[in-house]
C-alpha cells in the first residue's frame, strides 16, 4: 500500500479469507458456516466483506437490523441473510428483500404470522430464538408446546432454524454454565423437532464456541469476531490475522513549554523540559473515544509508541512525540496486525476490541486490499 495522507482504514480481504478458512477448518465438512455482518461487519466494510464472502461460498449471513440486510441486497448479496433483532415495524422490508427473521417472544411471533397470512405467504422461513442462559431475547424451554401450536397452526411460516447463543464460550472458567446451556438447548430442540414433525437447523456457537465447544456446532456456526482477526484468547488470536489497519499522518507538531497545556480543559499540562505533540487528524467522531485520552491509549509513530495527551477532541488526538525523530506528514498507526492490535489498544483503556473496531466512523475512508 502506498504512505497514506489521511485517515484511512485498510481492510486486508486477504486476511478475512485466512480467517474463513481457519474457523471453518474446525467444522465438520457438512456444518454450515453463518458470517455476522452487522453493524458494518464489525466497522470494517459490510458490504465489501459480505461479496468476498459470498464468493468464497458461505452459507449464510446474520445482521442485526433489517436495514443491514436490505444494503446488502442492494449490493448483489444473494445468500440467506438472517435478521437477529426483528422489529414489527421493519416486515414489510424484510418481506419485500428476502430476509429471515428471528421471532424471540410470542407477541412477535404472533405478529409475523399475521402478517405473513395477510400477504399471502406460504412457509415463508423463519427462526426461533431461545434463551439458555444469556437473558436478552428468546422463549425459554417452556414455550416450545405453545410455539409448536402456533406453527401448526399456519401454513404461512416455517421454521427454519432454532438457536440459542453462548453467554461465556471464551471464558473456561464458566465451562460448567456453558454446557448445561448446550445441555437445555439439545432437550429443548428435541422437544420442538419430534412435536412439529421435522427437523429444523440448529446453531448455538459464535467464535468462541466453534474454538472451544465443537460438541456445540450443530447444523451452523456464527462467527463474527473471528473472521476479523480475533479469537478472545491470546492462543486462538496468534492462528488468526487481524483484517483491519487504522493509520493517519501528523497534520502539526508543537513545543508545548513548561507550563503550558494541551487541549480542551487543559487536560495536559507540561511539567518539566519541552514537551514535543503532534496532532493527528481523528478524534472521538472517527471512533477514538475520549477513554484513549490522557495516556490510556498511545499510537505508534516510526516504529515507537506515542501517549494520548490531553482529552480526545471531535476530530484530532494529539499524542506525546517527545523522544520520536518524526515530521509533519509522517504516517502514524493507531491499530494494525503487526505493531499493535486493536485488541492490545482497548486493553490499555479497559476495554475490548469489539467496541474499538465497531466504532469506527462511516466518514472514516475505508480501502479494500485485495
């Protein structure tokens, strides 16, 4: 790639392929592999990532909202595409593009059905979502006689999937937890199965669980945080390649004297010798929260680490390059797969790497490295 002269995040294709291919790797060959594209495939390109996806043969897709799934059928995206937070008000658009739904509580089940019959559909796909554990949205065990009269008692939906989602996959230390959610979802999925008379596809794991819980896979996986680098362990992270590089440049240096400080509310203040700053083009609109600010997040500048000083503005950061032979125009990383990750810089914050990547500002110009 040539010296960037922006702020620019580099999305490496090549990377996402290696990704795939390891994750998918763990499956049985007949286990069906779900990309999780939401939230602009986790602030990197949703659109770029589900086409290159796509043809590298995935079986499906899941977004959050319908709107996602709508942008990726307006780019070419043909694949199954799941819709994991339904709302009513989106059942036009979801009809209208092909989407599936997740129905999580009878009031949305109910109303699915409704709709669907009012337009006339027949066994129009759907899926179930149940609650093992993780206590966002699902029925519970319970429900599945009242869910298998509902869907008797229809002919305008089928269900196409049953799931449920892993609330510690990543964390051993929960593993008893774990398996008695893999535990109530296989009791819970057999009930459903022998009472509506077939067998519809069954997924729990997400990255973690492919990694850690292989008697979990199921029909289907769903990996998200996997296919862009990360594998929410040091030992699983080192098999994987981080898809994303987030680089700017120095846009000015100052001298900042004894006495003198740096940004709003003075937030830094130079104690002793001159201290050197460079102010870099980004700020907290672009995704750099104001938790890097005032030395919990650093950048790195010719190979050397550079504090945040000072609060994180809108749209500038300026950093500490006191002891950095550098200049105005030189390239500046804040996350990348060599120097630093994204997951070492949320660690320095007291955060994760999911809210770094997903934070990432649309007005931040993305370039597909194929």
């Amino acid at each position: 790639m040539p010296k960037v002269q922006e702020t620019i995040l580099e999305i490496d294709l090549k990377a996402l392929k290696h990704n795939f291919e390891y994750l998918k790797s763990k499956l049985e060959p007949n286990t069906n592999f779900l990309a999780v594209v939401k939230a602009f495939a986790y602030g990197n390109d949703a659109d770029e990532i589900a086409k290159y996806l796509q043809d590298l043969n995935i079986d499906y897709f899941a977004v959050a909202y319908a709107n996602e799934g709508v942008a990726l059928r307006n780019v070419g995206v043909t694949k199954p595409i799941l819709v994991l937070h339904t709302l009513a008000v989106n059942f036009d658009i979801i009809l209208e593009h092909c989407l599936e739904p997740n129905l999580y509580n009878a009031k949305i089940l109910k109303e699915f059905i409704a709709f669907a019959e009012g337009k006339n559909q027949k066994h129009y796909p759907i899926h179930l979502k149940f609650n093992t554990g993780l206590n966002r949205l699902g029925f519970l065990k319970d429900d599945v006689d009242g869910l298998v009269a509902m869907l008797n008692n229809t002919n305008a939906i089928k269900a196409k999937s049953l799931f449920s989602h892993l609330a510690a996959s990543e964390d051993l230390n929960e593993r008893d937890f774990t398996l008695e959610q893999i535990h109530t979802f296989n009791t819970l999925a057999n009930n459903f199965s022998k009472a509506i008379g077939y067998k519809p596809m069954l997924h729990m794991c997400n990255t973690s669980g492919v990694l850690n819980y292989p008697e979990a896979h199921f029909n289907m996986v769903r990996c998200g945080v996997g296919l862009y680098g990360f594998g929410n362990s040091k030992k699983e992270s080192a098999n994987l390649k981080p898809i994303a590089r987030l680089k700017t440049v120095i846009s000015q240096i100052h001298h900042i004297e004894k006495g003198e400080s740096v940004g709003y509310n003075r937030a830094f203040k130079s104690e002793g010798a001159v201290t050197k700053t460079a102010t870099l083009p980004l700020g907290h609109a672009d995704g750099i929260g104001r938790i890097y600010g005032n030395g919990k997040g650093f950048v790195t500048v010719n190979g050397k680490k550079a504090p945040i000083i000072g609060n994180v503005c809108m749209d500038m950061i300026m950093v500490n390059i006191t002891n950095i032979d550098c200049k105005e125009g030189d390239e500046v990383v804040i996350f990348d797969d060599k120097t630093t990750s994204a997951e070492t810089l949320a660690e320095h914050a007291g955060t994760i790497s999911y809210e770094l990547i997903t934070s990432i500002s649309q007005r931040v110009k993305r370039a597909i490295i194929k």
